[in-house]
C-alpha cells in the first residue's frame, strides 16, 4: 500500500540521516514512532535498521552516485528486493548525498557558536620542578555549539603576562569591529 511505501521511505531516510551524521538511530525508528511498524518484532525491526545502515555505510565506502547506478544494480544482482524497495533506496541516497554535501560544506564554513564562557584565575603553587611557584594563571572554558548542535568544551590556559596579551588583542579587535 501507499502508506507502507510512505513509512519505508521514512525509515530509510531517517537512518542515512542519522548514519549521515553519525548518531544512533535505533531509538527513534520504533513501533511507537511508526505504528504500522508493529507487525515486526523487536529484532526484525533492529535487523532492518542494521541493514539500511550497512547499505548506506556501503554506498559510502563504494563512492556510489546519485543516480544510484551501482546501487540499483546491486540490489538487482544481490537481493530480492522488489522495484519500488530499490527506488525508495536510490532517492534517499541521492538525497542524502544532497545533504552530505550540505552538511560539509557547512562544517568547513563554520566556526561553530560560543555558548558561553568560563573562567577562573589560579595560582600554581608548585610543579615537579619547582617547590614554590606562585605563578598567577587563568583557564577559559569556551563552550562551543557545531553545526550538528553538539556543544563541546575547549580549555585554554594562560599565564597572566599571556592573558593580558590576549585580552588586550581582542579589545583591539572589538574597537576596530565598532567601527565597521
């Protein structure tokens, strides 16, 4: 039926995107999500999920393009799957290639966004090569979102000499970028 067709498609895109981006993908393809899913079981469903997955890892590893040439003769030589099955296969992967090439050119375009900012000044007291420090030191946490919206954290530490250099670099900057 329509629907089957409409939920399969579903399922495949949501797996190469996920694959794409490199996440699990198995909590959000489920029974719930998707009720006409219902008719398989837990491992049917895992095992569709892990083959979809395999395939798109396999389209990748083959170069294969958009057109899905390859593909669609794979799936002819290989498997039983019916036309409609290798269609819905061949334009999710054109459109996930769509997409990847998206997605790269926005992780080589972005910077990512700075969430936030930490910092602490400190004083190293001792080292392994010295018994009495009492260096000033500051450490920046910057908190960073990247295209993908997963925040990671980068730690900076700085001497206080260091600091002041950097702090004075960036007011540099802001007073020459409020001038724009």
């Amino acid at each position: 039926s329509s629907q089957s067709v409409d939920n399969f498609g579903f399922v495949v895109d949501e797996v190469f995107k996920h694959e794409r981006i490199g996440c699990g993908v198995q909590k959000i393809i489920s029974k719930e999500n998707i009720p006409e899913l219902e008719n398989l079981s837990k491992e049917q469903l895992s095992g569709l999920v892990n083959a979809l997955g395999h395939l798109y890892r396999g389209c990748v590893e083959q170069q294969v393009d958009a057109a899905g040439k390859t593909l669609i003769t794979a799936l002819d030589t290989c498997t039983e799957a019916s036309e409609t099955t290798a269609q819905i296969l061949v334009k999710s992967w054109a459109n996930s290639i769509s997409l990847s090439a998206n997605d790269s050119l926005n992780r080589a375009l972005s910077v990512g966004r700075l969430v936030s900012l930490d910092w602490k000044l400190g004083v190293a007291l001792t080292s392994s090569s010295c018994t009495n420090l009492m260096t000033p030191f500051v450490t920046i946490v910057f908190h960073i979102s990247d295209v993908n919206g997963i925040t990671i954290a980068e730690r900076v530490e700085f001497t206080y000499a260091e600091f002041q250099a950097v702090s004075k670099t960036l007011s540099e900057v802001a007073t020459k970028l409020d001038k724009l």
